[in-house]
C-alpha cells in the first residue's frame, strides 16, 4: 500500500509527497519530531507537521541563511546559531576560514541526537568540529546573558509557533542587536512572502527599529510553504549590497551573483517591507 504524508501548508492547501518509510517518530519535550523517507526530497525531518529540511533541498536553505551575511561581514570570527539542530546551518558556517566558533543554542536536545543517528548527510560530521559548540538552552535567554560577544548571529528557527514564538519578537532583536559586536549582522529566516504576509509585515518594522541597515532577500525553496523563501538581514555597519570581493566557497546555489540578485524584490514584497 502507497504511503502519503501531506503538511497543510495553510488551512486551504497542503504539500503531498510519497513516504518510503518511516524512520522515527517521537514526541520530545517540546515538538513532535518526525523522520520521513520520501522518494521525491530523500530524508525529511518534519517538526509539529511542518517540513524543516530534506536531505534534496537543504543547501538552498542552508547556503542562503550563511553565506549572505558571511560574505557582508569583512572578518567573521565568531558566529552563533540560534536553532539549527539538523546542522545544515553549521555545516556551511565552518567552510568559512576566518570563523574561529560557531556556537549553535537549541532548545531541543532530541533534534540534534536524532538528526545525528538519521539525517548525518545534514550536517556532514560538522558538529564535531573542533570550533563548534553545542549548547541545548533557550536562544532567548542565551542572547541576554552575553554582550557584544557575535560577529554574526543566524536565527534558524522553526514557524513562530511554541518555542519559537518569542524568536519574532522586537525584545529577541534587541537583545540579538546588543550580543553582537560593533560591526555586527544578524539574519532571521522570515517564513513565504505569499502566506506569512502579517509575520513579514511586522518582523521587518521591528528589526528597521533596532537596526540601522534592514534588507530582505529571497531564495526558491521546493518543500518550503509557496517555495519562495524570506531571509531579513539586520546590520550594524556592513551593507549587503556593497560587498565587493566574494570568497571562493563549495556551493550549489550560492555565487556572488544570487548574492546581489536575491536582494532584487517583486513588488509584492516590497510593499511588505514597507509596511503596506
Ligand atoms: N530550516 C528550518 C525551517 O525554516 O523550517 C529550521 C530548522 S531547525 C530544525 C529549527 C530549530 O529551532 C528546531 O530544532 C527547534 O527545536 C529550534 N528552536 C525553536 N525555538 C527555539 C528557541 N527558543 N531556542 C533555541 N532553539 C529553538
């Protein structure tokens, strides 16, 4: 019999894909954790019913969150992740030589042990690295407590649901803004430009307010909710739109060229980052 598994993407229309088998199901303290093997993405890890990366499409994602603020910031020492378990994010952090650490905060230890055992082609083993730490806390708290300490910051957060609530708040980027040194940047994963319009609506007027430079880029996910992605990059000094010398890095669909026209938005979404 034919296995189907459907996230409803919004309450009127949901992505379908054919499952080969189930790895593992769980419910951890805090989510339900799934791990799907399907024929169309491969390996799937799905959070609360929603799709958080598949082993096909994750270096769209994962080069995109990365490599955009890596390249504004002239000397990217020391970069934190806030969520992130799968450790695609860390993956393409350490493929920066400049990066001394990479601390990754998760709230859900159970997302890094079972992407471990089930998804390893995810992070490819970067979690070992000797500059990554792996501290399993609330990304909230950890950004009160340290002060100018990042030069980059990378919210890789699930859908403002449960825990991640608090990780769209004006508070979280005020407090993201002062754990980042003086030339710092940060950039949030901000949901589909078609569905999430309210969330981008208010995400982008609250990290204009605290940051002096605020830019939208965008990228094409498959399994992603509309498969076109939002990223919003806050910046203390370094314009994204400036950068002159790229480095050369191992990417699939990264290059200094998506680097400036990711940054090029339909009007749609301009509107959005306006507040209309
Ligand atoms: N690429 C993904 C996406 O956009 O769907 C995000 C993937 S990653 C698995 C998201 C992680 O954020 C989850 O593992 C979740 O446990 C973690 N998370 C949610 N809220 C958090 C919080 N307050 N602090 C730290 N991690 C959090």
């Amino acid at each position: 019999m034919e296995l189907w598994y459907t996230e409803k993407q919004t309450q009127h229309l949901g992505i379908t894909c054919q499952v080969k088998e189930t790895l593992c199901t769980k419910m951890t303290a805090f989510q339900e954790l799934a791990i799907l093997d399907t024929l169309q993405f491969g390996k799937m890890l799905v959070l609360d019913g929603m799709v958080q990366t598949t082993v096909e499409d994750e270096f769209i994602y994962h080069e995109m969150i990365t490599h955009v603020p890596l390249a504004t910031h002239p000397n990217p020492q020391k970069v934190l992740v806030i969520g992130g378990g799968d450790g695609g994010t860390i993956k393409q952090i350490i493929k920066h030589r400049e990066v001394s650490r990479a601390v990754l905060v998760e709230i859900d230890e159970e997302v890094v042990t079972t992407c471990r055992e089930h998804l390893p082609e995810i992070s490819g083993g970067s979690l070992d690295d000797p500059r990554v730490e792996v501290i399993f806390t609330d990304g909230l708290e950890f950004v009160k407590t340290n002060k100018s300490e990042f030069d980059v910051i990378l919210v890789d957060s699930t859908e403002p649901v449960g825990p991640a609530v608090g990780l769209f708040t004006q508070e979280f980027y005020q407090n993201i803004f002062d754990a980042l040194k003086p030339e710092g940047i940060m950039v949030a994963q901000t949901e589909s430009p078609f569905y999430n319009r309210d969330l981008i609506r208010s995400v982008t007027q609250r990290i204009k307010k605290v940051f002096p430079l605020a830019h939208m880029y965008l990228a094409s996910i498959p399994t992603y909710p509309s498969g076109l992605w939002s990223f919003t990059l806050g910046s203390k000094v370094h314009d994204p739109l400036k950068v002159q010398e790229f480095k050369s890095l191992d990417t699939r669909y990264y290059s200094p060229e998506i680097h400036r026209s990711s940054f090029v938005l339909p009007g749609f979404v301009k509107e959005l980052m306006e507040g209309k």
